[in-house]
C-alpha cells in the first residue's frame, strides 16, 4: 500500500501572516494522523518562513508516525537535525524567492549537498533526496549511499493532456532504476485528488508526500477529513495497479 506524508507548512504560513500561535502545526499533525497519514512531513526553511525550529521540535516529541525533515544544505539546520534526530531528511534545493521548491537537487558534483548527506548518514538519520526523473542523478544517488529518492513530479502535474503520457513514463522508468538500485521509492509535488492515481499506481511506489491540495481541501472538509479523503485515493490506486 503507498503511504501517505502529508506536508503540514501551510499551515504554519497562515499562523506566520499573523505571527501569531494559530493554526499550530502541531495540532494538525494531530488531526492528520487521526485521518491516516503515515507520515508528517515539515520543511524548515532558512528563512523560517513558515516552520519555526519550535515546532520541528515540539513535532519531534509528540508525532507518533514517521517525521520526515525537509531542509536544503544548510550547515545550521543539519546540526540541528543531527542534534535532534528527526525519522527522515529529505535534502531539498532552496532559493529565497521561490513561492515553493521549484525543481529537483543537483547532486552531481555538489560538495555540500555530499557533506551534510555524510554528517546525515553519520548521525544515523536515513537521507532521502528530492531529485527531477533524471538518470545522471539517480546514478550519483545511489553510490552516495542515501535511503531514498522522491522523484518531483511537479511536471507531470503542470503538464498538458498531450505531454502527460511522457512524463508518466518518465517517472516510471525513474522508479525502476530508484527501486533496482536498492533505494525506496517516493514522489511529491502538486500531487491532487485529481492527478494523483497515476502517480500512485507507479510500480514499487512507497510514499508520496502532499501538501498543498489537502491543506486546501481541509478549509472546507476539514485536516482529517481531507487526509482521510486522500488515504481511500491511494488505497483504491494500489489495489488497482
Ligand atoms: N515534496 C517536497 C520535497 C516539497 O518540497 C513539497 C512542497 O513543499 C511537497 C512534496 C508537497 O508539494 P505540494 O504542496 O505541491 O503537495
């Protein structure tokens, strides 16, 4: 069955409009949780735009599934993350005036993506990397030894009907090497109730991670309704494919 991360910063970026203490991400980790997800998923950004180092660690202490870390390259945040070890990084690219992560990591030949992975593995905290469906990155993936890859998907969610079927295929053949080298498979980005069972019928998929579409879902049917909502999704996909 493929799991379910649900990405909770959208609602720490309402609290942060008002920097006040509501919605707390801790209680919507809470709700998620009573709705199916397996996993919680945080992005702390260097700029604490939404996530605070307060709630990472509040999230650390009262999560009862998995808590998987999104966070770039960033010497600070790995030291806080092998200071308090969360259940999964998910090393991911960061640019200030980004709206959301536009695009994969680029590992080849990036130095400081390498050392925080080693400070990472050396700290025992299984290292997951947010990569574009792309061989040469997969490749290099797998001889820096991390747990898993979370392919982006956010070209086969903005594509036409016509580009669809390709990038499908992509991501598919992405998996495949993802899966035969040994590494879990995931995916996330602008993943809805809509587009989401393509993607959850890849062969060997182990968790997509969701954030934007049930936090919005959630305004009108509520955090664990739209979780649950989004769990039947998945559970239906897996058992068709
Ligand atoms: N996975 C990663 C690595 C992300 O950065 C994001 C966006 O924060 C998501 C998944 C969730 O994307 P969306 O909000 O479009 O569902």
């Amino acid at each position: 069955m493929v799991k379910l991360g649900v990405n909770i910063d959208h609602v720490a970026t309402v609290r942060q409009a008002r920097l006040t203490v509501e919605p707390d991400p801790v209680w919507a980790a809470a709700a998620a949780e009573l709705g199916g997800a397996d996993c919680i998923t945080i992005h702390l950004r260097e700029d604490r735009r939404h996530i605070q180092d307060r709630d990472f660690l509040l999230l650390r202490e009262t999560t009862q599934v998995r808590l998987n870390l999104e966070m770039a390259c960033d010497d600070d945040i790995t030291t806080l993350a092998c200071d308090h070890p969360p259940d999964q990084v998910t090393l991911v690219p960061e640019k200030r005036e980004e709206l959301t992560t536009e695009g994969g990591l680029d590992i080849c030949g990036n130095r400081r993506a390498i050392d925080v992975i080693k400070r990472l593995k050396a700290a025992n905290i299984p290292v997951s990397l947010f990569l574009d469906p792309s061989p040469k990155q997969i490749d290099k993936a797998s001889e820096l030894d991390v747990d898993a890859i979370e392919l982006h998907t956010g070209a086969y969610a903005e594509a036409s009907n016509v580009e669809k079927n390709d990038c499908l295929a992509t991501l598919i053949n992405a998996g495949e090497q993802i899966t035969k080298a040994g590494m879990l498979l995931n995916a996330g980005h602008g993943l809805t109730y809509n587009n989401v069972h393509s993607i959850a019928s890849i062969p060997q998929m182990h968790e997509l991670n969701i954030g934007h579409s049930i936090v919005a879902r959630s305004i009108f049917a509520g955090l664990e309704n739209a979780v649950r909502e989004m769990k039947i999704l998945l559970t239906n996909s897996t058992a068709v494919s």
